[in-house]
C-alpha cells in the first residue's frame, strides 16, 4: 500500500515537473502600429525566430496597434511586469524619466540610415541603453523606421506654411520645441488617436515617416504631404529587466540570436517599406505629394537646426557632441 502510495506520489510529481517543462514562458510583445509597417513586421520576425530557436519553450504574444496598451500606459506596463517586451519610439522616453532619447528627436541630425547607424550601432547606442538600467528596463537593439515628413490639409512649401497650425507630436520636448520654432502649435497625443484627431480637426497636421502615415490611412484626412525627411523616427526594444535577466542562460542567448537576426531584418526593410508606403500614398491620390528643392528644404534646416542648441539643457551638450562626432554632422555647415 505504501509502496503504491510513493509511485502515484511520484507519478504526480513526474507529471507536475512534466507540465512545468511542457509549460513555455511568455513574452507579451505590446506595440502601437500596424502589422504592416517595418515595426509590425519585424516584431512578427522576432516571434517567429524566438519560437523556433527555443523550440517552443518561449511563446512571443504580439499585440499590435495598440490592441493591448496605448503610448502612455505600454512603458508603465512594462515596469509593472503586464508585458515584458516594447519597442516605442525613441521619442517616447522623456515620460520615463530618460530625456536622453530624445537627442534622436533634434531636427536634422541625421543626414541618412547611414549616419543613424554610427549611433545606433555604436558606443552612443549603447551608453543610452544603459540609462534604462535604473528604471528597471534593459534595452535590446534599435529598429529603424525612418524619416518623418510633414503633412497638412494646406500647402507646406515653406517653414512658415506651418505657422499657427494645430500640430501632433509624440512626448519629446525636443519636437514642441521644433514645433514652436516653426511658430506652431504642439499638441502631444496618443498614436491610436491621431487619425481621428486630424479627421475631425482636432489638430491640422502631423509628421511621421510614410510608412505610419498610410497604415494609419492619414493620407486620407491630410491633402497636403511635403518630404521634408526632417527627423528621424525609431524604435528600442526594450524588455523588462527582472524578466530578462531571470530567464535560464541558455533561453537568453536563443533570445538574443533571434533578436539579432530580426533586428537586422528590421533595418533591411525599413525604408523599402517607407518607400512603397510613398508610392501607394501617390497612387490613392488622396493627398498631393510635394518633394521641396534643396533651397526650401534648406529653409526648414536653417530655421530647425537652432532647436539643438536650445535643447542642450534638457538632453546635454555632451550628448549632442558625441552624435555629432560620429556622424560628422556640423551644425555650422548647412
Ligand atoms: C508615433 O506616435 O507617431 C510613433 O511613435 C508611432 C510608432 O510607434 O511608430
């Protein structure tokens, strides 16, 4: 009776240690874009990479389009431990207390992906990720997006075409303040809220790179769109650091090669898909298109590029220089 009693006990235990094994640990993977965006894309790419090298053991939940949690609330959930993996736009770190990012935000910094690249892959990238650490979130890579152009229900040839315009930014300081040398008006709001803000003329215009822009449909509620590639959006994907560095050693380093590999599918894709967002934004003729000459776009330089020097305090002087070096961007030289 004993004897039967220890093998059902260990029966259990076997099938309890089997279920435990059997059960995969979840990542929550919460962001606020469609699928069909570079973003979108390449999360789906880390869920299909993170399964397969773990063989099942780790299961990537994706929630897009702000199916899960809004701008706001995504990074609170992530301290929280609701999700365990992000990849807001770097715009998007000044409520978290980390203005740091926001140096990505300065008007013009980065001449192409190229220059970006000296930052994002480089020692500039990573002293940024690691003022994460304190607020209990790990940074993982840097996703391209790409180059934000501005868009109205007016002509936008000039920087002054933007004056006295209602326009929505992401949570930086660094873009009010673009905003208000452009003598317009910053409005901060959630990405899920944009289209209907500029349908109903909440706000009158917006910028963001193309790809945004037509998944969202804002080619629909904005007759006028000018390339002015005027700052650079992107993302970090960033985890939740007690979760991260809990996980067995063996499922990090699986992690760690899928997140590589969808990284550097994310930054191949990134601007073919910014390119074919153009050409379906041209092809719904919904909005005029308008590529400024180089002596208009010089115009936005010249009146955007002081917002470095304004914003020194907030992001520090020390930042900006160490961008500038490895990008060989000079402020003076327009
Ligand atoms: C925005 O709010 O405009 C963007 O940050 C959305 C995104 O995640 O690309």
């Amino acid at each position: 009776m004993r004897l039967r009693a220890l093998l059902l006990g260990l029966v259990a235990v076997g099938l309890s240690a089997g279920a435990l094994a059997a059960d995969p640990v979840v990542i929550k993977f919460s962001h606020v874009v469609a699928q069909d965006t570079p973003k979108g894309k390449a999360a789906e790419r880390f869920k299909e990479l993170a399964e397969k090298y773990t063989s099942g053991a780790v299961k990537v939940e994706v929630y897009p389009n702000s199916t899960l949690y809004k701008d706001k609330e995504e990074m609170e959930a992530l301290q929280l431990g609701a999700v365990q993996m992000l990849a807001p736009s770097l715009a998007k770190f000044g409520p978290l207390g980390v203005r740091e990012f926001e140096a990505f935000d300065l008007p013009f910094i980065f001449d192409n992906y190229d220059a970006l690249h000296k930052v994002t892959y480089g020692p500039v990238g990573q002293q940024l990720f690691a003022k994460l650490e304190p607020k209990g979130i790990k940074g993982l890579a840097y996703w391209d997006n790409g180059f934000k152009s501005f868009s109205a229900n007016t002509p936008i040839k000039k920087p002054d075409d933007l004056r006295g315009k209602k326009m929505r930014i992401q949570s930086s300081k660094v873009l009010e303040e673009q905003m208000r040398e452009l003598k317009s008006l910053p409005q901060v709001m959630a990405f899920s809220e944009v289209y209907q803000a500029l349908q109903t003329g909440v706000v009158d215009g917006t910028e963001n790179p193309i790809s945004n822009l037509y998944t969202q449909k804002m080619h629909e509620v904005q007759k006028y769109l000018t390339i002015t590639d005027h700052g650079y959006l992107g993302y970090a994907v960033i985890v939740n650091k007690k979760f991260w560095d809990g996980l067995p050693t063996e499922l990090r380093t699986q992690l760690d090669k899928a997140m590589k590999e969808s990284t550097e599918y994310a930054n191949k894709i990134a601007k073919e898909e910014n390119d074919q967002a153009l050409e379906m934004v041209k092809k719904s003729g919904k909005t005029e298109v308008y590529v400024p000459t180089t002596e208009e776009r010089l115009a936005f330089k010249k009146v955007l590029v002081p917002v470095h020097k304004k914003m020194e305090s907030r992001i520090g002087g020390d930042l900006i220089k160490s961008i500038y070096e490895a990008t060989s961007f000079d402020p003076n030289k327009l």
